[in-house]
C-alpha cells in the first residue's frame, strides 16, 4: 500500500481482513486501471464488464491462477502477474510437514497428549509410517513438485515418479524421477502428493477409483487446489480404509465447514490454506504483486507476467 501510495496511486481497498465482498467488488472495481486480488477473489467475466476499458492489470498475491477467467483478460488485452517462485520453499516445506504429520498419525498423537487418552508407552500404539525404500509419487512435478520431492528424497524415498501433461527433460538426470501414468503413480506409491495447478484435465482426478487404486498404506497429501478432489470419494476412501491417511492443505470449499465428515476422521489432517505462509514469501509476495501493478501502469512488460 505504500509502495502504491508514494506513486502517487489513489487506492481503493477492502479494509477488513477478509475476502472482499463480491458486491464490494463489482461496485469498486469501476474504473480501476489495476487489481491487486487474492485467490480468494473470482476474477471473471462479469469483473473484467465491471472495470471497465482502461483495466491494464490483474495482479494475484499467489502462483496459483485459477481464479482468473485468462480468456476474458486477453480478450479485453489485460496482462495478468502472479507470485510464482518466492513461495516454492514454503509450500514445500508444508507439503513436507503434512506428508508426515498423516504418515505419523499426528493429529490422534496431539489429541492423545492434550486430552489424558496418553496412558503407558505401549508397543503397537499410534504406529505409522516411515519413508526409507518407498516410493514417493508427484502429481505435477512443477517447482513445487520438484522441491518436495527433492526434500523428501532426503528422509529415504528411493523411487520418484510423476504424473502431468508431459514428461519433463531433466528430471531423470536431477532427481532420478521418472514419467507414468496416472494408473501406474496411483497404485505402485507409497505416498502420493498433489501439487499441480487446477485445470480441467487435473479436476476432481483424485476420485474414489483412484483411492480404491492406491495402496492400503498410501498417504495422500494434497497442497495443490481443493478441486483436484473429489471430497465425497475421499471421505469414503478414508472410511473404509482403503488408503492409510491424508493431509490436506486445501479443501473444496474452502473454508471447510468445520462439521464436514474430513474433521472427523483421525486418519486426515487439515489445515487452512497455509503452504505459502511464511513471513519471507508473503512479503516478497506482495512485492511482486506490486511490482507487477507498477510496471503495467507505466506500460511497461510486467516481471512476474502469465504468457497466455
Ligand atoms: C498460491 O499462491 O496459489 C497458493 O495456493 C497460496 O499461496
């Protein structure tokens, strides 16, 4: 906002800590030349009508573009900046954390220790899973991919395989990962983490047939876009026990009802859309976002653009 306003800039804002109301939107939006939005913040048709022909810019605070009616912006010639990069290590490190925290049954282990259910140490009690000698599957092996498999090579994963639109050169050579389908990644994995962008190939793939594929002990973690799920399939794969666990970072809706089925399974961990939230990538994050405003306000290319 300072940035903005030493430009000389007249900001219109949402000043609660919340998404901004879609009505507050539509009305707002009128005639702005620049939109710094949120994930949160549906950027469709009916925004790009609203704003009028002297829009220039839709800047997102995320990587994540889904929210953005990309047709439309070209359309009506708006460029499009997002955060991409900066927040890699945090997600990773998230999707790491879940990927244990589901493997080690945290959530019965903190409940157990804050609620008296701790009795005697006992041999076969909360008892999950380790990493060494397993395979580790990564559907969409992109930055955020690569850096969790990277990092979770590290904890003994020996086998690496992906799944996306293609196969990626290099990754054979830097992470001994290797390209199949979706059928063989589902049912040869031991953990399986969704990190890929949400488009209509990779909508709602992650179906009760594919957790009927995967293992009895397959951890699914999903840091990606809650639509990559389909949440009924996984409420009754993890009723019936059919995979080990999951953790999940996103949810369809977000935010997630707290009396939905999800919260009460102890084999499922949830948090609130939290991979990026590092103070280092949610600084450097709003910076882009402003660089990004900027550099199409003064017609300039903007650094952290979309080609599309
Ligand atoms: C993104 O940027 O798309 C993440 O989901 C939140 O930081």
């Amino acid at each position: 906002m300072r940035r903005l306003e030493q430009q000389g800039f007249e900001l219109v804002q949402w000043p609660k800590d919340s998404s901004m109301p879609r009505e507050t939107l539509l009305k707002d939006v009128r005639g702005a030349e620049g939109i710094i939005c949120m994930l949160s913040d549906k950027i469709d048709k009916q925004v790009f009508d609203a704003a009028g022909p002297q829009l220039k810019v839709v800047s997102t605070m995320s990587v994540g573009y889904d929210h953005i009616d990309l047709r439309t912006a070209k359309e009506h010639g708006v460029k499009i900046g997002y955060t991409p990069d900066v927040l890699t290590d945090a997600t990773a490190d998230l999707t790491v954390l879940l990927t244990l925290a589901a493997a080690r049954q945290m959530k019965s282990g903190v409940r157990a220790a804050e609620t008296g259910e701790w009795r005697e140490w006992r041999p076969d009690w909360l008892c999950g899973y380790q990493f060494k000698g397993k395979t580790l599957g990564v559907v969409g092996m992109g930055r955020i991919g690569q850096a969790v498999a990277s990092r979770l090579k590290a904890f003994g994963i020996d086998r690496v395989i992906y799944w996306g639109r293609n196969e990626k050169p290099g990754l054979k050579e830097s992470l001994n990962a290797h390209f199949v389908t979706f059928d063989e990644l589902t049912s040869t994995s031991d953990f399986i983490v969704a990190c890929c962008a949400l488009t209509p190939e990779t909508k709602d793939v992650f179906n009760y047939d594919a957790f009927k594929n995967m293992k009895k002990n397959a951890i699914f973690v999903n840091t990606a876009r809650g639509g990559v799920v389909d949440q009924d399939g996984l409420v009754k794969a993890l009723q019936e026990n059919l995979i080990a666990g999951a953790g999940l970072d996103v949810t369809n809706p977000e935010p997630l009802p707290t009396d939905h089925p999800l919260f009460k399974l102890d084999n499922c961990v949830i948090l609130p859309h939290i991979g990026s939230a590092t103070i280092e990538a949610r600084e450097t994050m709003g910076d882009m976002c402003v660089d990004n405003v900027l550099a199409a306000l003064k017609n300039e290319s903007i650094p952290f653009g979309l080609k599309y």
